[in-house]
C-alpha cells in the first residue's frame, strides 16, 4: 500500500508539472485507430511470448493444456508487473501453476521458464545493441557514458548466464554449496537446494544441446514479442501526433527505459516513476519540438493502461486458482467402506 501511495504521489506531481488536461488529451488524440493499436501492439508481444514459452515446453516433451499455459503466463505477467522487479518475479507463480499439469518434474518446468526469461533477455540485448552503437556518437558526453555502463553491465550478466548454462559449469548451484561451507548451521538446506539448482542447471543446459532447434524457434519468437515493445513509441506518437522516429531514437529510446525500469520500478507498474523518468529520457533522445512532456506521460500512462488489462485476466486466473486449491484442501475426505 505505501508504495502504491508513493507511485500515486509521484503521477499527481508528474501530471501537475506537465498539465493533467495537456496529457489526456494526448491520450484522446488517439482515437479509436491509435488506441486499437497500442492494444494490439500489447497483445502481439503478450502472444509471441506465450508462444515462446509454449515451444520451449513442446521442445521437452512437456504437454500443458493451453488455457494453463496462457492462465500462467499471464499470472507470473502479473506478479511481476506489481512488484519492484518487472522482469522478474512472478515466474514462482507460473512453475507452481503448471507444476502438475504434466507428468513432467518440477525442476525441467523451472528449466524451461529459466530458458525463456533468459531468452527474453537475449532478444532485449540484440535490439540495444542494433542501434546503440550508432546513436550513443549523438549523445552527450556524460549520458553516453551511463549509458555505455548500462548496456554493458546487463550485456555481460546474460552473456555470463549464457556461457554458465550452454556450458553446464553450474556456477550457481556450486556457489550455495559453498555457502554451505560458510554457513554450517545452514549446510543441510543449502545442499538440498544445491541438488535442485544442479538438476535444473541440467535441464537447462538441454536447452542448448538437446533440444536446441526448439530454442532457436523459441529465441525468434521471443525477438518479435521484443520487437512490438521496441515500437511501443512509435505506434503512439504516430497515431497522437504524427511523429516519425529514427532507428537510432527508437534505439535509444528503449535502451534507456530498459535499464529505467530495472531500476526505478519500485512502485505498482512503475506508476509516476516510469514516468517521470521518460520524461527526462525523451528529453535526452529527440529533439524538443516532436513531442510534448504531456504527450510522453500519456504515452506512458496508454500503454499502463492496455498492460493493466493482462494484469487483471492474470490476477482473476491465479485467484481461481487459489480458490479452488484452498477448496480442495477444505473438502471432506470420505473413505471408503471396507467389507466386514
């Protein structure tokens, strides 16, 4: 609740700053055309990683009926959606929600949500790096620095998971069996972990060995949900303002909102600070007369506002599913009558 009152804090100033009429009638400017394709352009990408993440299990061997598969997909969408980490978090919610709808054991269903959030963040570093490079000569000295800092700070933690994982050097499970030697008290739990952690590393590296055409495809799906988010601003401003954005702006524009949001995603959704902080990056990246700070706080809030609608179907998906595990745990157990 605090943070969700320090995110709403943070809009009202937002949008007291910019003008609350200037930015919704941005967002009305629109119309029906522009708003049918801000929420189109978020169903594709919400289909394509679906999409991914349904190759990836085939690729196993793993058959999950696909209204679970969607029902988890867009409830571990959710969870991570409202907690401080966007990319991250809600995939606990997705393995307990599929975890026995096959036969398949847990530690190959973690494998393949691992494979798939791994791959996302693949596809993320191929679209920054394809324009960065160019439009980082057009920046200032100082945000070009940040931002060569960012890029290669998560470039060089995914390629670290992608070395760790295609090469199987399990560098994760042997580091909490070393926490093991460091916390005695804690040595019994830290080994147990260390298995599991190993058995899915094991999993995981199949992904590239094993099974690696499923993962090509599942790659490639991934970079075209990545490619609809990376033309998020374009589809806006396009159909509010007809603004045009250069390869290298649309770059820019997404490589600084993703390392944005790894950051300064601590409220609900990143409400008020996505915003404010897209302010400051539009102002960076485009020249002032394309765009208005009232139009880029709409553009923002449109968007929160498609997404939000995948927030709630995962939200009423896993309360469902909790009423109907809590249900089931409460229902008489009758037993039956064995013959005299």
């Amino acid at each position: 609740m605090l943070s969700i009152a320090i995110g709403l804090g943070i809009l009202i100033g937002v949008l007291s700053f910019v003008g609350w009429r200037e930015t919704f009638a941005q967002m009305l400017g629109l119309r029906l055309a522009g708003l049918l394709s801000v929420l189109g352009n978020v169903l594709m990408s919400m289909t394509f990683w679906i999409l991914s993440w349904w190759v990836i299990l085939r690729s196993y061997g793993i058959r999950i009926p696909l209204r679970s598969l969607i029902g988890a997909r867009f409830a571990g969408y959710a969870v991570s959606y409202l907690t401080p980490t966007l990319y991250f978090g809600g995939e606990p919610v997705r393995t307990m929600l599929v975890v026995g709808k096959s036969e398949a054991p847990t530690t190959r269903i973690v494998a393949t949500i691992v494979v798939e959030r791994f791959l996302g963040g693949l596809s993320m570093i191929v679209f920054i790096l394809m324009g960065s490079f160019y439009a980082l000569q057009q920046t200032p000295a100082a945000e070009r620095h940040l931002l060569a800092f960012a890029i290669g700070f998560v470039t060089f933690w995914i390629l670290v998971g992608l070395v760790n994982f295609a090469g199987n050097f399990k560098w994760i499970s042997r580091s909490i069996r070393l926490l093991g030697k460091v916390f005695a008290r804690w040595k019994k739990a830290l080994d147990r972990a260390s298995d599991k952690v190993c058995e899915t590393e094991d999993e995981i590296y199949y992904a590239f060995t094993k099974h690696w055409r499923g993962t090509l495809v599942a790659f490639l799906l991934q970079t075209v949900a990545t490619f609809f988010v990376y033309t998020r601003p374009q589809f806006f401003f396009w159909f509010s303002s007809g603004v045009l954005f250069t390869f290298p702006q649309l770059s820019l524009i997404f490589a600084f909102t993703i390392m944005l949001s790894f950051f300064l995603w601590i409220t609900p959704g990143g409400l008020g600070t996505a915003e404010a902080a897209l302010i400051g990056v539009f102002a960076l990246v485009i020249p002032a007369a394309k765009y208005t700070s009232a139009g880029v706080v709409a553009y923002s809030l449109t968007f929160k506002l498609a997404e939000s609608i995948f927030v709630a179907m995962g939200m009423i998906y896993l309360t469902k599913r909790g009423i109907q595990y809590m249900r089931n745990r409460a229902a008489p157990k009758f037993e039956e009558p064995t013959d005299p």
